[in-house]
C-alpha cells in the first residue's frame, strides 16, 4: 500500500513529497485531536493523511521519485514509513533495555547511530522552540539516572505526557551515559513530545573536566573519544531555549545584555561550541539577583541580573514567567522577582549529599502551574556498575 512508502521527512525538510497537496480532514475537536496525537505515529511525527489519490498526485507530480525508497535517480532524499517502522521497533527496544535498570547499555554502534539520528532532529529545531501545553519541565538532571527514572514514573512515561529539560544533563552524576542516551533515544521516538535545551556542561570543555570524558573512557574503552565526540557534536545542536503557548520563557540559566528579544536569540549561531563569553554564554552561566540591573557579584565572572531586568524581558516579549534551572535550591524550587522568574533543579540530594529535594514545573492545558517535588533514590554502590 502507498501508506507503506510514506516519507517521514516530508514536513521537516525539503522533500518531494511537499510539492503534493495530501487529502485528509481534521478530526472536530481539541480533544480528539490530542488523542489522535497520542495514539498515531503519523500524527507524531507530524506526517499528513495519505491516500491513493495522494499515490497518484506524487506521482504526476514528480514521475522521477521512486517511492519505495524514497529517492530519485538513486539519490536518498527521505525516510519511507517501512524504514521509520524499522526504526521505531529499534528504539523501543533500546529504550526497555535503558529502563530495566539493569545496566544494560548501548553498544558502540548504537549510540554512534543514535547520535547521528539527533544531531539530524535538532538541527531542524530554531534557537527558540516553541512547545505546546501540557508539558512538564525539567531542571539540571546532572548523571543522576536512577532519579530520572523515578521522575518519569511519578509524571507518566513519554509519549503520554510531554517533557521540556532545561539542560545540565551529565556531569558529577553516577551515570550521565545512560541519561543521555535514554533522553536522546525518547527525542528520536518522540521528536514532537520531547524537548532537549542545552545546559552549562553540555560542552566538551565541562565534559572533560567533570568526570563525563572519563565516563566515556571507562565504559567504551578505545572507542569512548569516538563516544564522547559524537556526543559533544551533539550538544552543539541543542537549541538554546523554548517557549510554552507564548507565556512561559524556558532557558538554562538566565538573560544577556545583548538580547532584548526572543528575535535577538533567534538571531544567534547556536551551531558551534558554547563560547566563554558573549550572549550565547549568558544563556547558559547568568544568574537571577536581589539587586537591580546587571552586575557582577562578588568575584564571580558571570553576570547576574536585577528583577528589573526580568521584568523588562518578559514585559517586552509579552510573556509572563521566566523558567530556569543551572543553580541548586533546597527544596527543588524557588520563586524570585516578584514570582515572575523560577528555578527548577531535579537532581535530589546532589552528588550523594546536599539533601536537597528535586522538583519539576508541571502546566496543564490551561497553563495552569503545578510544582512536583520528590526525594532521591539511594545511590548505587560502586559495584554495581552504574558509578563512572
């Protein structure tokens, strides 16, 4: 059937495909709709209604494309939907076998591929992605992957409920490995229901120096530089921040001088890897203060920002809170600047022992706020594998 050869790619990139005009309705409804999104894999990937007329269009249109695979004169141009099927069925796998807790791991192989398949996905995404409620958003996660587990079993299990992270997902953890490849595995699966932004220690410089080269090292051996490097151009494809229904600003750490607008960060070559200085770095290292204006407090060599500044940058973009993550509070959360700026951080009793508890923002589809904390899981002993 023409359904068999559909191509995946055909509304994300410059396809074929996209010169047909593909027949199909619209189910009646907001909340058929979001049902249908949750039970079709073609409505997740965001692929149109097919047909046989629509066999029939492509065809007339472009007698070129060999649609059992998904080229022209022998050139690769997208995904047929029997080669997506394929590669459902792999990441379904690898995503039981990263939940089992188990310590099973990807092969060399598989995360060299897993790489390659993200590094496609979010090089399709703008600096600012635009997410829609519900969505639960979460902070510094930090190798901590017994923990991330338990947050997916205490908020639901992707593609049910949909997840933005706000970076910071490796590093002075016990197993940043594997909570990158799980959440690289749920973008490949769940591109539309997963959001992945990119975090102060999402660079090869942070990975060296916190543990995370190590880590590659020790699990993969001779191939972890390969490993690592995948992994590290991966990171350079992260966007920078997101945008819930056009209310809720999401970015790793804070505001730059330098950025005015939500188009200013548009604007931004996010493309390479994260500068020590500059707008794009003030994305990742600024921090949130009592004072107004910018500054340097004490002898630190990042900016902070007043609650002026807050209050400026969301007024102007017409927005209402700003969300962030990159520094740890006691209880999972805090609200600053009049409750128009908040920190997530969901990485309980951090590395072993600050105690502290872990919470994550949950907006309904009303864009009401609800905060969830939890507790950490015991940490594993060394002999069980997971500790890099």
């Amino acid at each position: 059937r023409a359904a068999n050869h559909l191509c995946c790619r055909c509304s994300q990139g410059n396809c074929a495909l996209m010169d047909a005009h593909l027949e199909g309705t619209l189910l009646p409804g907001p909340a058929l709709v979001r049902t249908a999104e949750l039970l079709s894999p073609r409505s997740m990937m965001q692929l149109p209604s097919w047909s046989r007329a629509s066999n029939e269009v492509v065809q007339s249109a472009r007698p070129d494309m060999d649609l059992s695979c998904g080229s022209i004169h022998g050139k690769k141009l997208c995904t047929t939907w029997k080669e997506r099927s394929q590669q459902i069925a792999v990441e379904d796998d690898e995503i039981a076998r990263l939940c089992a807790r188990s310590g099973d791991q990807l092969s060399e192989e598989e995360c060299l591929r897993l790489c390659e398949r993200v590094r496609g996905l979010l090089g399709k995404e703008p600096n600012v992605v635009n997410v829609h409620a519900p969505v639960t958003i979460v902070g510094d996660v930090h190798g901590q992957f017994l923990d991330l587990l338990n947050m997916f079993s205490l908020c639901g299990s992707a593609p049910e409920t949909s997840y933005l992270f706000l970076g910071n997902y490796l590093n002075r953890g016990y197993d940043s490995m594997s909570c990158l490849c799980l959440l690289f595995v749920l973008k490949a699966r769940y591109p539309q229901r997963i959001t992945l932004l990119r975090g102060a220690h999402e660079t090869a410089h942070m990975s060296q120096v916190y543990s995370f080269y190590d880590e590659c090292m020790q699990r993969y051996h001779y191939r972890g530089p390969t490993i690592w490097r995948a992994l590290c151009d991966a990171f350079e494809m992260l966007p920078l921040a997101a945008v819930v229904e056009g209310e809720v600003f999401c970015v790793h750490s804070g505001l730059s001088p330098s950025l005015d607008t939500l188009d200013h960060i548009r604007a931004l070559n996010r493309f390479e890897a994260s500068p020590s200085e500059g707008p794009l770095c003030d994305l990742l290292w600024t921090d949130p203060d009592d004072r107004a204006g910018w500054g340097l407090p004490g002898r630190s060599t990042t900016l902070s920002f007043g609650e002026d500044i807050t209050r400026e940058f969301l007024q102007h973009n017409g927005l209402s809170l700003l969300t962030r993550s990159h520094q740890l509070v006691m209880e999972g959360f805090n609200w600053v600047h009049d409750d128009s700026l908040l920190t997530l951080w969901s990485a309980p009793n951090y590395r072993n022992r600050c105690r502290n508890k872990a919470a994550v923002l949950e907006l309904d589809e009303h864009m009401q706020r609800a905060i969830k904390q939890f507790d950490a899981v015991p940490w594993p002993s060394q002999s069980s594998g997971r500790v890099a």
